[in-house]
C-alpha cells in the first residue's frame, strides 16, 4: 500500500507536558482519515507536526516518501535545511478553522499567490487552475471579491480552494467548520464530501461526527496525546470497544 503520510512513534511534549505521547499514524493514497477526540486531546497539534507548524520532540514523519524529521540516536528531532523543509511541506495543504486568507487580495490573487511565489509557477497558467478551483468549490462568480465581501461558509471554501491550488499530496483540515454557523457548515462539509468521491488524500480534525460517519475511510479517536482506538467508521460509531470512547459519543451524540 503506497502511503502519503507515515508518522511514527510521534512525541511531542510542552515543557513536561505531553500534548502527543508515542503516535503512529498511516495515511494511505487516496484515503480520508478522519480524526475525533477531546478538546485538549492532541488532534490539532498532531496536524500540525505534519506540515511542521509544530517541531516535534521525538519521532519520525514521512511525507510522500521524503523524510520531514527524524529521530537520532541521542533522541533528537532533526530536520533538514529549511529550504528542504519548505519543498516536503509544499506536499501538504492545509486548511484553517479561521481561514487566515489574505484580506488585501482577492479570491483568485489568494488562490494563486502560493503557486507563482512558491512554485514559481506561470501566471497564467495559475490563474487558470484557480479558476478552475473556483468552480470545484462552487464560487466562479467570487473571482473578483475580497474575504471581507464573503460569507464564513465561503471564506472557507476559498481557503480549500486556496490549499488544493498547491496539487498538495495530501490535504489536512483542521476543524474547518467550528468557526461556523450551523445553517452554512453544509457548504463546506459538501465540498469536502467532493473532494472524498474524488480520492483526494485528505487527514480531517472534525467535531462534526455526521460527516465522520459518512465519508471518512477510517476514523481515529484520541485521548490524551494518544490514539487510543481506530477503525472503519460502523467499527467506531456502531461498536465503541474502550469505555473512554464510549462516554465521548454519548457525550457528543447524546445517546
């Protein structure tokens, strides 16, 4: 099985505080991974190790086959140069639960800065695919608009727009619908819904446990920096094995 991501025995500490303790995490080609939990229970901070927002304290991550960061034999992180560092991580794109677009630009100039400043792409040729972009998350018409002028529901469908317009190897969403009101989170969880039928590797951090359900490959719960169960979706919804996972889907399913 050809993996986009292999993160293995992740630890990531804050002082002695252990936000990850001992990850081992494998995302296939083609695959959504969907990842639930606890506020507090290292979801965000391990998407964030992927793309290295975070540095990790210990571990290993392999991105599409090239290597973010080892461990050596002392038990230190160690990374490549940044400029290495930036290319692997140009594997991934990432997608915020504030947006974080640029407000100065608009829609298409969002769309397209990464890929002419970063991978030094033809102008019109990264116009072209954000147009592109702009019709797969259903926006043609917001080419011209700046952030401020849009909806949060488009807002964020720009900022997947935004994160696809990189061909990243994998897509990492994190909570993209909290900052959300509930009658526009449709919208958003409908173009992922897309992107899923499309096989598009995508790793999701989500409280919204219908879409989990539904479109996920596999869903992963943490618990205090660990995994501490996965499966098939029926596995984890259907048949909670540990107590722990058990009182979370009553708490958030309120059965």
């Amino acid at each position: 099985m050809g993996y986009i991501l292999q993160m293995k025995n992740i630890v990531k500490r804050f002082g002695e505080c252990y936000a990850l303790n001992g990850v081992d995490l494998y995302v296939a080609k083609g695959e959504t991974v969907a990842i639930i939990g606890p506020s507090g229970s290292g979801k965000s901070t391990l998407l964030r190790c992927v793309n290295r927002l975070e540095k990790v304290t210990s571990g290993e991550i392999i991105i599409n086959g090239q290597t973010l960061v080892y461990t050596d034999k002392n038990g230190h992180a160690i990374y490549p140069k940044d400029k290495q560092v930036r290319q692997i991580c140009a594997e991934t794109g990432m997608v915020f639960q504030h947006f974080n677009l640029f407000n100065h630009m608009t829609c298409l100039q969002n769309i397209c800065y990464a890929p002419i400043k970063v991978k030094r792409e033809n102008k019109d040729k990264a116009i072209e695919r954000a147009r592109e972009l702009l019709k797969l998350v259903g926006l043609p018409e917001k080419e011209n608009a700046y952030p401020a002028q849009l909806s949060g529901g488009q807002k964020q469908r720009i900022a997947i727009a935004r994160g696809l317009a990189m061909n990243p190897s994998i897509m990492l969403f994190d909570e993209p619908t909290s900052a959300l009101d509930p009658e526009i989170t449709g919208e958003v969880l409908n173009v992922m819904r897309n992107l899923a039928k499309s096989k598009i590797t995508m790793l999701v951090v989500t409280h919204e446990m219908g879409f989990a359900r539904e479109v996920a490959d596999r869903v992963i719960f943490m618990d205090q920096g660990r995994i501490a169960e996965q499966g098939a979706p029926e596995e984890i919804f259907n048949n909670p094995k540990s107590e722990r996972l058990q009182n979370f889907l009553k708490s958030i399913l309120k059965i």
